[in-house]
C-alpha cells in the first residue's frame, strides 16, 4: 500500500488561534489608550505587537500536524519531526470527538487499545473533519484488513470460502469457561462486602463516639449499632448478591452453533425465529467516561423474547477476564448470519453498552 499522507489545516488553525489572539489584543490596547505613562505604553506595546503575535505564531506552528499512514504502521509528525510511530500490529484503533461549549470548539483524537489494554487518546490538532473522517477511514479499514488476515492463518474449525467463514458440516461447539467467570464474579462481589462492612463499621463507631472520648461506654449503644449496620450493611450486601446471581445466570456454558439453530444451555434458538443478533465488537474500543470493567455480550432477540449473555471483559486493564477464545465466537455467529437473513448489530453503535462489572 502506498503512504498515504494527511496535513492539518491552515484554516482550522488559524480559526482555533483567532480567538485567543483577539481576545489578548483587545485587552492590551485599551490599556495603552488609558494610560500616558510612556513606560506602560511600551511595556502594552512589546506585549501587543511583538510578544501576543509571537505566542500566537508559535501555537500556530505547533498544530502544525501530518499524519503518515501505511500498512504497517501510523506516523506523527510536527513540523517535520517524526514524534510518534505506531504500528497496526496487536493495536484496536478508533475515534474520539470531545466537543467544547455548544459545538463552538471540538479536539479530534485518534483512539488507541494497546496491547496491554491500555488506552490512550493521540490529538489531531488542526484537522478538519473532512479530513479526519478520510483518516479514520484509512486506519479502520487496514485495522479490520489485518485483524481478518490474521484471522486466516489461525487453526480453526470454521472454513474459509471467498464469502468469508463458513460453518462445519454438523455445526460447531464452544465451552464458555463459566465457572472461570463465576468465580471472578464471586471473587469481586467479596471485595465490594469487605469494603462496604469497613466503610460501616468505621461510620458507626463515629456517630457511637461523637465525643471522641478515650473510653467510650458502647453498651447504651450497641443495638442502634446493630440497626445501623443492618440498614447499611445487610441491604446493600443484599442487593450486591441479587446483582451477582443476576451476572450469574446470563453466563453461558455450553454453545452449539448450527445451520439451522444456535443452541445455548438449554435454550434453543431457530434460524426462522431470530429477529436479530448483537455482539460486542472483537475490536472495540471504550470511550471516555466508561468503567473499566466493560463487558462483551451477546443478545438474541427472536418473536418471543429477548436473551443476554456476558462473554468476559474486554482487555482494559490486567485483572479482566478475557475470553480467549471471543474472536472465533464471533466468527461463527457471523458464519451462521452469513447464510440467514437476520439482523446484526454491534453494541457500540446501538447504544446498548449499559453493563459493567
């Protein structure tokens, strides 16, 4: 692939800058007109003909930007120096728009999961959305080319046809680590507990002991303890477990994909009755102000009801749990689209990320 090559725009720079240079230069000459001291007017002269200009050319030239794109790897430059380089390889690239005041003023960032799962925003200073949305693109559509392509060369059960993947004759099985997953959960659900019974211990001993007295007397109020710890402590854990068994029995343990059907447990799913399929992308990538547990799902909705399952984390941070194995499920869900008319849909267009954990 050729190198292709986006710049910055002159306009776009000088209208972010404009502003700024206005503002400063306003405020500096009327303070030369008020007064007649000749050092101040110098002093708001230097500042509103050599020193704002300068500030503002130096700005200017900062945001000047080009981006470099191959199919290899993402370059940044800033006036010709190369400041950062990185590569497609085990990288999940996406976009990121922050809007300031009423659409007045908006950054553009190029989205990156790296391969730790660590995920860091690189501004494109001074790009029009033109051209950012041209460069988004180009980063996407290699990202997927080369997420595909290594795809091809893994082991898998499924077939490789022109069309795509194609499902085995007989179908194909997949075993979910559910009690992995469980025990995550449980393990969480301990720690929110043990958190949660400190935070209301500590509260009561505080309102036990207004005084702050070096031998309080706790018997007068050891049963409005009690009540206290049962009110913030036992209805909240309550509610915590409730969450937990709800967690629990949307994860799957056994997955049986076939032409006809999709088999989970023991809910079966036919073709002629599925409306649509939604899964969490194998190559999203959270926005800002999402927790950090995001989780991969998978919703079935058919004429009778609506089924939602949790697939693990997606790599954000190293205590995740990540499902190895996520890739080939959703190529096989995609197999088994690929031959029927159903509707698929991916969360992070739809709006329906809501879970975390």
């Amino acid at each position: 692939m050729d190198t292709r090559i986006f710049d910055s725009s002159i306009s776009v720079r000088l209208r972010n800058i404009l502003p700024a240079f206005l503002f400063f230069e306003l405020f500096a000459f009327p303070f030369i007109s008020q007064t007649h001291d000749p050092m101040y007017i110098g002093i708001g002269l230097v500042f509103g003909l050599i020193i704002i200009p300068g500030l503002c050319y130096l700005f200017f030239q900062y945001r000047r930007l080009r981006i470099e794109v191959n199919d290899q790897n993402i370059r940044f430059f800033n006036n010709r120096r190369n400041y950062l380089t990185i590569p497609f390889e085990n990288h999940i690239f996406s976009s990121h728009v922050a809007v300031y005041g009423v659409e007045i003023f908006s950054s553009r960032f190029l989205r990156v999961r790296y391969p730790d799962g660590k995920i860091r925003n690189h501004p494109c200073f001074g790009f029009s959305e033109e051209t950012f949305n041209a460069f988004i693109e180009c980063v996407t559509n290699i990202n997927l080319y080369q997420v595909y392509s290594a795809k091809l060369v893994e082991p898998s059960e499924l077939e490789v046809t022109d069309e795509g993947f194609v499902l085995p004759a007989g179908g194909l099985k997949i075993d979910f680590p559910k009690n992995e997953l469980r025990n995550y959960l449980l393990r969480s659900l301990l720690k929110k507990l043990i958190i949660l019974a400190f935070v209301v211990s500590a509260f009561i001993v505080i309102i036990s002991n207004p005084g702050g007295g070096r031998n309080p007397d706790f018997s007068a109020t050891l049963v409005p303890a009690l009540i206290l710890f049962a009110v913030f402590f036992i209805l909240p854990g309550l509610i915590l477990w409730i969450l937990y068994r709800n967690q629990v029995a949307r994860i799957p343990r056994n997955i049986r994909i076939a032409e006809t059907e999709i088999q989970i447990d023991g809910t079966v799913f036919r073709s002629s009755e599925i409306h649509q399929i939604a899964m969490t992308p194998e190559t999203y990538v959270p926005i800002s102000g999402e927790l950090l547990n995001v989780v991969r799902k998978m919703t079935i909705r058919t004429s009778e009801m609506r089924r939602e399952y949790l697939l693990g984390h997606i790599k954000i941070k190293k205590s995740n749990f990540i499902y190895k194995d996520y890739g080939a499920l959703v190529d096989a869900i995609n197999a088994f689209l690929n031959q029927k008319d159903i509707s698929a849909e991916t969360f992070h267009e739809s709006g329906e990320f809501a879970d975390s954990y």
